[in-house]
C-alpha cells in the first residue's frame, strides 16, 4: 500500500509543479492543480497557453521535466503515474478524447466501441485464436456493454453505421463513447465541441451532465466554449504562457481581471 498523500483529501488528481520544457522553451511552468472526485472541472487559456501540453502529461504522452502527477486509484491508494506509458495510464482509469477526433474511420460505430471496450477482456491471444466458450462468452460480453454505452449516448441508432458516415457531433460523441468503454474514474475531454454547431454543443453539454451524474465519472476538460465552460464547470483552472493565472469557481473566473486581460477579452 502507498504511503503517499493528495494535498486534497477529496482529490483522485493531483499534479504538483509541473514543468515541461520544449527546446528551451518553458511550455508547462510550475504548474500545480487538483481535481476532487465527482467535479466537472475546466482548464481553460488562450491558444498555445499549454492546455493539451498537461494533458499529455497527466495520459502518458509527454514525460514531464519536472514536477509529479498522481492518482488516487480505485483502491484508494495514492500513486504517481507520469512517465508511465499511455496504455498502461488508461488502465489504471484515465481516458481521454482529442482535439482531433480518432477514429477507426472505416469500422463500424459499435466496433470503434468495443475496441475501447476490448482492455476488459480476460481472454488472451491464443484463446482468441482457437475461439473457445470463455472466449465466445467475453466477446458476447464486450458487445452487450458496448451497445448500452452507445445506448446512454444516444448513439445506439447508429449501431452498425461506419463510422465516417456519421455527423461531426455524432463521431464526437463516439469518441466519448470509446474512452468510456475503457471504464474509467476519470475523463478527460479535449475541446469536445470544437467545431459543434449550438444544438450539438447543446446535446454535448447534457452528455457531459449525464457522464457525471449518472456514470460518476469525474470530468476535466478544455474548451474554448465560455458559455459551455461556465455552464457545466465547478471549478476552472486559467493558463496563460504555461503560468496558472486562476482558479476558482465560474463566477469568479467571469470577474478575475486577469482573466478578463489573458483570455475573456470583455
């Protein structure tokens, strides 16, 4: 058992002077955060202000020059996870979208989910191959549960479309879907309604409520959206130039004069 702490006792998150460097330059600067278990919280900056670049660090994608990232595991043991590979983040219970949507294009919806889903199965390689009842029982399994997350998304209609077919939101949507059929405690969404028109922004926003409220899944996100930030956000952290400039709940985010100068523009 770990015999480390989280500064929040509520925290299931926790980065801690973070710094990430690219040739020189300082992209991440001492940043330090926390997400308490069950919030919505936002991460929000202007373009290039080293959003993506933390949650690169917190998944596995970049190794951190300094500083710490740690979970609060499922178990309720503290541990510390950057410089951990990707996968090996993912299931310990850290998901993520992107900004640009990855999907398997030509496969279908319930395929792309099933993919996310596939971490679950117990079932190896060989047994896979030779297609024994275990094996035929998981797949049956993965299948049922991949098709009730895209019921809960409202995606169920688009069950054996590929998946390029689909609307821009709806293959946002399936995005999502793919991260949740991973089973994670936290999620972490990447601009999720980049490019969304107001009534996919809209359903997002209620997909998001419901992935909380429902799943009790705590949520971290980017967005450049400040009416869906303040919205569905409890708490907001404000880069600027790799620096956090802010945090605090929407109201106050709304009036901190920093902000307004970095990133509101009002």
């Amino acid at each position: 058992m770990s015999t480390q702490q989280l500064q929040s006792k509520d925290a299931i998150l926790e980065i801690d002077n973070l710094v990430m460097t690219f040739g020189g330059l300082r992209a991440i600067d001492g940043v330090s955060m926390h997400i308490d278990e069950g919030e919505i919280a936002a991460l929000i900056g202007p373009n290039g202000a080293g959003k993506t670049t933390i949650f690169n660090c917190i998944t596995g994608e970049y190794r951190p020059n300094e500083g710490t990232v740690k979970i609060r595991n499922r178990e309720g043991h503290v541990e510390e996870i950057h410089g951990l590979k990707p996968n090996v983040i993912n299931q310990k219970g850290l998901a993520r979208t992107f900004q640009n949507i990855r999907l398997f294009s030509n496969m279908s919806v319930l395929e792309n989910v099933m993919i996310g889903r596939h971490n679950s199965l117990k079932a190896g390689i060989f047994k896979a191959i030779l297609r024994d009842a275990s094996t035929r029982e998981e797949e049956q399994r993965v299948i049922e549960e991949s098709y009730l997350i895209l019921k809960k998304l409202k995606l169920d209609m688009y069950v054996n479309e590929t998946a390029k077919n689909l609307p821009y939101g709806e293959q946002r949507r399936l995005e999502i879907a793919r991260a949740l059929a991973t089973d994670p405690f936290l999620l972490l969404l990447d601009e999720p309604v980049a490019g969304m028109n107001a009534q996919e922004t809209k359903e997002l926003e209620e997909t998001i409520n419901i992935i909380r409220d429902q799943e009790h899944i705590t949520i971290l996100l980017i967005e450049h959206d400040m009416s869906l930030v303040m919205d569905v956000s409890e708490r907001i952290y404000v880069l600027d130039y790799g620096k956090l400039i802010a945090e605090g709940p929407p109201h106050e985010i709304k009036r901190n004069p920093d902000v307004i100068k970095a990133y509101l523009g009002e």
